[in-house]
C-alpha cells in the first residue's frame, strides 16, 4: 500500500483529490493539510511515501514544502500539482527535488499513475510541458537583477530594498529601470508582475 500524504489549500479540490486516489487499490491518503507548514507537521506525523503539493498555498508553498520534506523525511518523494505549468515553474519545482510534476486538469487517472511511478523511483514530468521548457527562453534577467527585483517586489521601498543588497538607493533604482526597460512593461509592479508568473523570480 502507497501511503499519501495530499497538501492543498482549496478545500473541494483537495477532497476530490482524496476521493480520486482513494478510489485506488494500491493507494491510501493518510493526511491531508491545508497550508505549507500543516503538510510538513502531518508528514513527520504520518510519514507517508509520497506527497502530493499544490505549488501555491499559505504559509510555505509548495517549492518550500518539497525543500523542507527532503530535509526532515528524505525517503517521502514529493509530486507538484499546479495550475501554473510554466517551463520556468517547471524547472523550479525540479530543483527543488520534486520527482513529478502535473497540471491540474489532467485526466483523473493520471495523478493516481504519477504517484505509483514516482514511489518506484521514477521521475514524471507532463510531456507537454517537458518539450515547452526545453524550447522556452531563458529568462532576461541577470542574477542580481533578479535577486533586486525579488526583493524589491511591486512596492517595498528602495531604502529597505538597497540595505537588504548592500547597495546605493541610486543603484537599485538603475537597476530597477534597466529591468523595467529590458521587460518592455511601465512600471516595477509589473515587472515584477510578469517576472513571477515567468518563473524567473
């Protein structure tokens, strides 16, 4: 039996999520969690074999809550379910130590599938979105204009933002408007905007 753990903070799907897996003969979901931190207490509780992670929820999400599981229960491998397949989130959930990654909206069956492959030491990733990362640009930004804008957000101030960095106000807002200018968008909270749903901050 494949003991799982499923974090999701949207109460319907995650009660459909269990019904779907459940279902399975091979399958029991032996906690569920609403937020990031909830899903790591309830898998040091339950120490299930794989945990199934909504990409966005309060508290940790869900890159945080596969970072932290390798830490504490190395031997629970983690699947991300999102909305937002985006090569760049795609990536990021990689590297985070995810073995599979799925989009929500897939067949029923496919999540169940993804959990048996992944407890069996394979990786998953959705074809799709597999070949779109391959072939997506990389992001425009250098390192350090990434790690500014990340900082920077759509509106914290650039005093607090040029102490966090250790740079000159005046030099964070150069960079601020080179990464404006480079992104083709008016206005840092746009920026920052398009940088998040890139995947590239």
């Amino acid at each position: 039996m494949i003991r799982v753990l499923l974090a999701e903070d949207e109460e319907l799907i995650r009660h459909a999520l269990g019904v779907l897996l459940d279902r399975e003969e091979d399958l029991a979901v032996v906690a569920t969690a609403a937020d990031g931190r909830d899903a790591v207490d309830q898998a040091q509780r339950h120490r299930p074999d794989v945990a199934v992670v909504d990409l966005q929820m309060p508290g940790l999400d869900g890159y945080e809550v596969v970072t932290e599981l390798a830490r504490v229960l190395p031997e629970c491998r983690a699947v991300i379910l999102t909305a937002h397949g985006k090569p760049a989130v795609l990536r990021r959930a990689l590297a985070s130590g995810a073995r599979g990654f799925l989009a929500k909206g897939g067949p029923g069956s496919a999540l169940a599938d993804v959990v048996r492959r992944v407890h069996a030491g394979q990786r998953y990733v959705d074809p799709v979105l597999a070949a779109d990362a391959l072939t997506a640009p990389p992001s425009p930004l250098t390192p350090r204009e990434a790690e500014v804008l990340a900082l920077a957000g759509a509106d914290r101030p650039i005093r607090d933002v040029a102490r966090a960095v250790y740079l000159s106000p005046g030099t964070v807002r150069n960079y601020l408007v080179a990464i404006t200018h480079k992104l083709g968008v008016q206005s840092r909270g746009e920026a920052y905007r398009r940088a998040v749903d890139e995947g590239w901050v």
